[in-house]
C-alpha cells in the first residue's frame, strides 16, 4: 500500500471514528473530537467539514459543536427498505421455489447492475453457489429487464452504457433492448433465455411499493431444457402471483 493510500484509508478509519464518537456523547466540538482522535484541531477540522458538506454531521445548537446529521437517516432508511423487503418476500419466495423447484432470486437496482438481496433454492436446484451481494448485468436478465422497464428515458439511458455481449443471443443494440423493454411493461414480466450463460433460463416480475413503482424484482431461474415451452408457460404466473403477492405485503393495491 503507497503512502497516498494509506493516508486515505486513514482518513476514512478517523471519519467513522467521528461518527461514532457523535453517537456515544451526542454533541462535541472540533477540540474534542481531535482529542478522541489524537490529531490536530485543523486535521479534525477538515475531516468534520467534509462529514457536514455530505450531511452525514450537522452544527448543534450551540455554533463550534456537531452532532449526527440528516445525511445518516438518508443512509439507514435505504438499508431498512431493503431489510424490510428481504423480510416480506423470503415466505413468499421459499414457498414460489417449493412450487417450481427452481431457483428463486431477488434483486434490486443498484446503480448500472442488479444486486441480489435474497435467493432461494428449490428441490431440483443444484446450488452451488451463493449469489446473495452479487450483481448482475441489467439488459441481459430477467431481473435487470424489470428493473429497466419503467425507467425514463434520461436514467435509463445512464443506467445501460454499453450493452456487452455474453451469449449470441444477448441484447446488444439499444433499440432492440427498448423495445424489448417495451414487451415487458405490457406482459408484466420479462424473460431471459440464454442470455447471460447458455443454458440458463429465467423470469422475473416486479415487486411494487405502496405508491406503485418497481422497487424490486423476483425471478425463478434454471436451466433451459426445464424452463421451456410449457413449463415455463406454467412458471410465468407463478412468479407473477409472487411478486404480486410481496408488493401487496408492500402496500401496493392497499386502500
């Protein structure tokens, strides 16, 4: 490790020390907090105003000392959205890979991919790996063509960058990948067969918040020569029922 990036990860260890210092006592000001860390106020300094600039530390009442910021609330209510939905769907989507036998997974967006939040194997999955904190590309899945088909035009477009190639039969042109977007709005559930890996087969369908944005997706996946012609005919509104079945639990269609 180089000096430049050592002193950086210094940095980033003193500005959690802060944080927590924040939450132990409730307010401190800057002499103080370079006492708990053992550096000059001017290096205590520099590291608060950065904190506060991002939100994540405020002034208190009393101007020269801080406390927690708003920012820290941004941040934690995106993890309990998440750790809410992981909660609401799991029964939900052990009893989807019972009924099918296959791999049920759930993902949301996360920037220019899907991320696997949850991942349940059915009886005739052969599991060998974990893909929960894992991400995935979004133009040739199943869960990512969900989590795209709502999208404007202007987000979608920075989502997508550049559409690599995995199979012959991954979506590569934009066009084509909007319209194909376009099919999923309409059906209400997206397919990906042979896409992402040869022989790999999936559905997805979306989970909605209470307000009606996709917010989530759920897919059962497996391989091509089950997920075929009838079978997958079979498995389509399974999966759609589910993820009607979790956003129903989210609050959408509640009046």
């Amino acid at each position: 490790m180089g000096n430049a990036e050592a002193a950086n990860v210094q940095s980033v260890d003193r500005a959690i020390t802060i944080l927590e210092v924040l939450a132990r006592v409730g307010t401190a000001g800057v002499t103080e907090i370079a006492a708990e860390l053992g550096v000059h106020k001017s290096t205590a300094f520099r590291l608060v105003a950065t904190l506060e600039a991002h939100r994540l530390v405020e002034q208190a009442g009393d101007r020269g000392r801080y406390s927690l910021g708003v920012g820290l609330l941004r941040l934690a209510g995106a993890t309990t959205a998440r750790l809410d939905l992981v909660q609401e769907a799991r029964p939900v989507c052990r009893q989807l890979a019972a009924d099918t036998g296959e791999t049920v997974n759930l993902t949301v967006l996360a920037e220019h991919s899907a991320l696997y939040l949850d991942q349940v194997a059915g009886s005739s999955a052969l599991q060998s790996h974990n893909w929960v904190g894992q991400h995935i590309p979004l133009h040739a899945t199943s869960n990512g063509k969900v989590l795209l088909c709502e999208m404007e035009q202007d987000r979608l477009d920075e989502s997508l960058g550049s559409l690599s190639r995995f199979t012959p039969t991954t979506i590569t042109r934009k066009a084509e990948l909007r319209a194909e977007l376009g099919r999923v709005r309409e059906q209400g559930y997206a397919l990906a067969v042979d896409e992402l890996e040869i022989g790999l087969a999936a559905v997805a369908a979306p989970i909605r918040n209470a307000h009606g944005d996709i917010v989530a997706s759920i897919s059962v996946s497996g391989p091509t020569f089950r997920l075929a012609g009838e079978r997958m005919e079979s498995v389509i509104p399974m999966c759609v029922a589910a993820a009607d079945e979790v956003s129903h639990r989210l609050g959408w269609g509640i009046r």
